[in-house]
C-alpha cells in the first residue's frame, strides 16, 4: 500500500511542470531531515565505495564494455554465468563497519546498463538475468541497516546498452542498434529505478549520480532534467541527499559536492579543478588504481598512504569515499580488507580527530593536515619534512598535547604564529597534537 502510494506520488513527479526546469531546482529548499543527513554525512569522514558488477567476471575494470569495443549482447552474456557464491552482505558490513567508516556506496546499476537489483524496468538485471537469483541489493540493505551503516547508491546516468540511451561521447563501440534513441523513454526508465531504489530498500542516504561528463562535447548543451529528478528523490526520502559526479561546480538541487580523484582545490587527475562550495564534501579514490576489479592491478595503497589521505581530506572539510573492487566470487578482494583494518585500526585511536570535525585553521601542508571541533584544534602530522613547523596561527593557545600519551607537546610563539618541534616525532602513520585554542 505505501509502494503503491509512492509510485502514485513519483508518476505526479513526471508530468510535466509547466514552465522551465530552472523553476524546479529554483524553488529548492532542503528540509530539516535534508540538512541533518549532510550533517550526519559531513561527520562521518570515512564511506566506503563498492563498485561491483557483472564486468567483475571479466575482471579488466568496469569499463570493459566500451574500452574493449565488445558487442554489448555478447558482454550481456556474463549475466549467466554470474553466481559470486561468496557474497555475504553482513560480513562486507561487518568489515567496512570496523573500518570505521559512516556509509557505503553501493553501484546500483553501472554505465554498462545491468542492475545489481531487483528492477521491473528491465530483466538485466541481478535476479532476473543470472543464476544467482538474489537481490543482492535488498540483502546489503537489510545488513546496513541492522548494522547501522548509512547506504548510499552510485546510479549511472549514461548507458552503454539501452539504445534509448542518446549516445555521448563514450559507447560508441557496443554495437547498439541505431535510430531508436528515445531520451523521453530513457529519462522515464531512470525515474522508475530511482522509485524502485527509493521505495523498496528502506532510508537511502543518498544518490550518487555519474556520466553526466558524458555529454560534455555536445555542440549543444544537453538537458539531462535533473531539476525534476531531484525533486523526485527529494520527494520520495527527504533526507536523501543528492549528488553528482559531473565534474563540475553543484547544481541546484544537488546536497553533497564530489571530486573525483582529487581532494578539493587539488587537480592532479584532471577531474576537480571546479570552485568549492559550501556543501559538504567527498573525495572518491581507488584503493588500488581501478574502480571495479581488475584482476592485474594488485597496486594496492598502503594503510599509510590511505590514512595520510583521510586525514588530508578531512583538513579540508572533506569526507573520503574509498573504493573496493569486490571479486567476482562476491568477496572482497584480501588485499582491501587488510587496508580496511588497517584503517580500523587507526580509526578506533584517532577517529575522534577527524569525525565531527571542521577544516582546520591553515590549508593542508606537507607535512599533514589540521582539523577543529569548537575550542580544539587537532595537529595531524603524517611526515616529517623539517625538525619544525610554523603554524601560521593566531589564537591563543590555553595548551597542547600529544593525543596519545596526554604529555604536554613544546612549542614556542612567534610573530608569524607556533613553532612546534618536531625532533622527537615519529609519525605512525600520523603523529596528532591536540591544542586547546582560545
Ligand atoms: C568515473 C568512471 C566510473 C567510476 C567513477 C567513480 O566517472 O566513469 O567508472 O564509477 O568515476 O568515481
């Protein structure tokens, strides 16, 4: 009956407005649950990603399909041979949990068209189309939310199968049949999974849009409607927060700021140069080179490099959303649960340092990071580049101490701010000082 009431309220959703698209996104308001699931969000620090498929089974990476220019009714094939006999969705939960992580982010349905759930859209999909027959959706649903795990769901805007879909840059390879682009039927069957995701797997805490750059080359620009799709999100969970990997500075309507690969502000990747926002914010990145799993890359950072970007994300005000490629038998893979205990580990001793926290005073340096809740000021250093640093800061400082051992930390005043020493400091893989500012 309450499905029934949904569907009912999403269809209003897809009539027409009236007026322009901007209207929608203009009017946007986020409700009192919206802005305390940001805030829950922006506490947490730590989500992980789970980018998990049918490509798994081929195991180059999740864009095999358009990378290897394969004929998408042969890729589609892998659909029945897909039986990932070691899928447990309390121990992925149980693992990501004791990584100590807020949330995960779960690949709904990927650029390659195939739901990992239950969907009456399309038979490609997890229980429709394979042997295995199980939603493994509803199953980490149910896992996450007796565990007490946040659950977020990645949902691909762009599609390399539907020939609905209207072609973008990327895809041109699949073989998809030609002249049956539809974009109103294709904006009708993402709408419908949105309802379907919001509606039959209980509190979502958010969506995660991707590919939007998709259509990035149009010599017009293309008008994905999000206006109205975000009111339709926001419609069926009001604290459902909405983001998108666009790549570019938030829309209207849009919860979360994303950056892909890069902390805010930094470009290495070529993904994030975009203005920050106020919103809250997520850096994604790969545990080791590659989002879905990939059998050849075992380049696998280590617990200090991650830690060292959890700590440099959060000095930025930023959350870190941390991939796993899981296998295609359904388990992660051995190398990312040893990264997330290493993680867990470090989270149990210092999670409080970076969880409830604000962007620290000075900007993310060398040799660490800084973070703040109220009068406390935490000194991350995750590497020793001088004996000691200069803290341009000007506050007064009631006291400081190492997080750990409680032992008061020395540190001498200057016209240009705090000079603390670091001679004796060995940073495992971070090294925090805690100073109480006035
Ligand atoms: C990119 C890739 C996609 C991946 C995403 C994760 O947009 O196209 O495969 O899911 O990044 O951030």
């Amino acid at each position: 009956m309450k499905n029934l009431r949904h569907y009912a309220a999403a269809l209003l959703l897809l009539l027409p407005l009236g007026g322009n698209a901007q209207s929608a996104s203009q009017a946007y308001t986020p409700t009192p649950e919206n802005l305390q699931s940001r805030q829950e969000f922006a506490d947490s620090r730590l989500g992980i990603f789970i980018h998990w498929g049918i490509y798994s089974l081929f195991a180059q990476g999740e864009w095999y399909l358009q990378n290897a220019n394969l004929d998408y009714r042969e890729y589609a094939k892998a659909a029945g041979a897909f039986y990932p006999i070691g899928f447990d969705a309390d121990a992925w939960v149980k693992a990501i949990k004791d990584a100590g992580a807020g949330y995960v982010c779960f690949t709904s349905r990927h650029h390659d068209s195939f739901s990992m759930f239950h969907t009456k859209q399309s038979s490609y999909n997890i229980v429709d189309a394979t042997p295995f027959k199980r939603d493994v959706l509803k199953e980490l649903a149910d896992a996450c939310h007796s565990q007490g795990l946040r659950l977020h769901l990645y949902y691909s805007h762009l599609d390399w199968s539907r020939p609905e879909y209207p072609l973008g840059r990327t895809g041109r390879g699949t073989h998809r049949p030609t002249g049956q682009t539809d974009w109103p039927a294709y904006y009708k069957f993402m709408n419908a999974q949105l309802t379907e995701l919001l509606t039959n797997y209980g509190p979502i805490g958010a969506i995660w849009f991707d590919g939007v750059w998709d259509h990035d080359s149009d010599p017009t620009p293309f008008d994905w409607q999000l206006d109205e799709q975000y009111a339709l999100i926001h419609r069926l969970q009001p604290a459902c927060l909405v983001g998108n990997n666009h790549h570019s500075a938030p829309y209207p309507g849009e919860d979360i700021q994303i950056f892909e690969r890069d902390l805010p502000g930094e470009n290495k990747a070529g993904l994030s140069g975009q203005a920050i926002s106020k919103l809250p914010l997520e850096t994604c990145e790969t545990m080791n080179g590659m989002w879905g799993y990939k059998v050849a890359d075992q380049n696998y950072k280590s617990v200090n490099t991650l830690v060292d970007l959890l700590v440099r994300a959060a000095g930025k005000g930023a959350n870190l959303l941390l991939n796993i490629g899981p296998q295609p038998d359904g388990r992660l893979p051995e190398a990312a649960l040893d990264r997330l205990k290493g993680i867990g580990q470090w989270m149990r001793t210092y999670g409080t340092t970076i969880r409830r926290t604000q962007a620290g005073d000075i900007p993310v340096q060398p040799w660490g990071a800084t973070t703040r809740r109220g009068d406390t000021l935490f000194v991350h250093v995750t590497k020793v580049t001088d004996p000691a640093i200069l803290l341009p800061l000007d506050v007064k400082v009631k006291s400081a101490v190492d997080f750990i051992s409680r032992e008061p930390v020395k540190f001498e005043r200057c016209k240009a701010g705090i000079i603390l020493d670091l001679t004796e400091v060995k940073p495992d893989p971070d090294y925090v000082i805690e100073m109480i500012t006035k």
